[in-house]
C-alpha cells in the first residue's frame, strides 16, 4: 500500500509545473578554504570576481572568532563582509555552535567542559555578538540560525534540543528583523519541525557519499522525493531552498588530494551537470552549491573542469 502511495504521490507530482532555478549560491568556508591550503580573501575574490558568484552562506565558526573566551577575532570575517558590501554580494550568516563544514559543531577548547546549560548560553552570547556587530550591513539578507541541527551528523557532543533552538532563534529575532534560515537533511529526518520554526527552510541535496560502513553510496532518491516532501512543508515557512546542493566529492578519510585527477574523477563534471539538472527537477527555485572551494583548488592545480562548470551557472554569458 505505501509503496502505491508514493507511487500516486509520485505521478501527481510529475504533473505539476517545474520551475527553473531562480537563483544561485554557494557555502563559502574559511576554515575549508584554509584546510586546501588556500588563501581566504584570494579565493573569495576568485569566487566573486572571476565565477560572478552573488550569493554567499557563510558560517561563522565559533571556535574560529572566540578562541579565548571574551576575545574576539573579527578581522578574517570583517574583510570578507566589507567586501561583499562593497560588489553587492548577498549574505547569509550560519552562526550558532554548530555551523556547515566538518566537524560540524565548532566549541572552544575554553568551553569544552561546561555543561549543556552553560555551554549554551555562551553560545547565545556569541550569537549576539555575530549579530549586534553585522547587523548594520545591507547586503546581509538572513540570519542562519545553527546548522542541520536535528540531524546526529559531526563531531558533536550533544544535539541542541527544540528549546535550546527555540531561545536561539528569539533570541536572533530580538536583535534584527531579518528572515531566521533554519536547515535540514534533504534525504533523512524530519523537516517540519524546523519548517515551523523558520522564514526559510534549507534541505540538504546530496547524490553520492561515502562511510566507513558501505564505503561509496548514491542515495535511490528522485526529484520528486524531494518535491513531495516540500509540498508537505510548504505551508509551514515562507520559502524553500537547497542549502546544500553536492558539486563536490564525498571524500574517503584517508584520500590524498593531492592526487589531482584520481580527485577529480571522484566528481567529474558529468556528476556536476547531473546534479544541477537534478535540482531543476525537483522544482525548487534557489540553490547554493557545495564546494566552491573545491572547484578553485583544483583550478589552481590546472583542473578547470568543475570551475568551467560553474560559470555556466554563475556566469553563463
């Protein structure tokens, strides 16, 4: 019977008008960006100036900024917010404890033994911090408020609870009047919990992966999967996007990038168009991709392939 539900479900949908991808973004991480052996404000300018990338997520560590406790390090985040003020880059902030890129959840050494209590309300103080001292920019459009934060991924020594979250995003709906983004695994986990408690809903779009389990693994997932469950939630937030949509490997723990083209065959371009075509299909109409960073990587290595694929999204002309 369920199995000729979805099936139903799947044939209504197909009926449905499809609508193109509106618009574009990426996750641009310092901490990645850093980890590649790349210079942050160079690839970040290669991203905006030479790709046209005009929509950014950018998270913001907490172990990254307040090292120290009370000591903050704005400069990395400063130079990067100025100058997307500066060409009319649009923002977002992920800003909590536990914001995109492995580990995933980002505390201070500082803050390692507190408990639950204490460590969240430091966490509210930095939060406050984030948005007390970039709340003046225009170009920042919303506030990201945790990272998948239902779904048990990273290295993480607890997951937030819906209170914890509950008090996160009052407390970032105090400071300023801009949408809250919450986000969510595409393929596992609930979505509308978060979809009442968010502006905007961001889900996860992920095609192939890898775990120490299975090894390499392509989720058996079509567009309509994710179109179905969106119609489900649409009522609940104002807007849907993919916050994550796969342009890069899932790599092995033990990979060595540096082995260029073994890289890149990990995700060729082929896999790169499949998945821009996946998300057309599954009639969502804003995306950001996932592993800009990559892409520059590899171009500085003299693999262009991914980077050339991506100007036929951010600058097709």
């Amino acid at each position: 019977m369920a199995v000729l539900l979805f099936a139903f479900a799947q044939l209504w949908i197909s009926d449905m008008p499809k609508q193109t991808v509106a618009r574009y973004g990426i996750t641009f991480s310092t901490l990645y960006t850093k980890q590649l052996g790349l210079n942050v404000q160079e690839t970040y300018q290669a991203l905006v100036e030479e790709l046209g990338v005009r929509v950014v997520r950018l998270p913001i560590p907490w172990s990254d900024v307040e090292s120290t406790q009370g000591t903050f390090q704005w400069d990395e985040y400063d130079q990067i917010i100025r100058y997307s003020q500066g060409r009319d880059v649009k923002l977002t902030l992920a800003i909590g404890e536990k914001v995109p890129r492995w580990p995933e959840c980002y505390v201070p050494d500082w803050a390692e033994g507190f408990s639950i209590a204490q460590k969240d309300e430091h966490v509210r103080a930095f939060m406050k911090a984030v948005v007390e001292r970039y709340r003046s920019f225009s170009v920042i459009e919303r506030w990201q408020v945790e990272n998948e934060p239902l779904f048990p991924f990273g290295n993480c020594t607890n997951q937030i609870s819906l209170e914890e979250l509950d008090r996160q995003v009052e407390l970032v709906r105090s400071l300023d009047e801009r949408p809250i983004q919450l986000t969510v695994s595409g393929e596992l986990g609930p979505w509308k919990p978060l979809a009442q408690r968010s502006d905007i809903l961001g889900l996860s779009m992920y095609r192939k992966t890898w775990n120490e389990a299975v090894g390499s693994f392509v989720y058996p997932l079509s567009p309509e999967y994710y179109q179905l469950r969106a119609q489900v939630v649409r009522e609940s937030t104002q807007q849907l996007i993919v916050s994550e949509l796969q342009a890069e490997p899932w790599f092995p723990e033990s990979f060595d990038r540096s082995l260029i083209e073994e890289a890149y065959q990990l995700f060729p371009k082929e896999q790169f168009t499949s998945n821009l075509d996946f998300v057309r299909e599954s009639g969502i109409s804003e995306a950001y991709l996932w592993g800009a960073e990559w892409w520059y990587y590899l171009k500085t290595h003299g693999e262009t392939r991914l980077w050339e694929t991506a100007q036929t999204v951010f600058n097709p002309s």
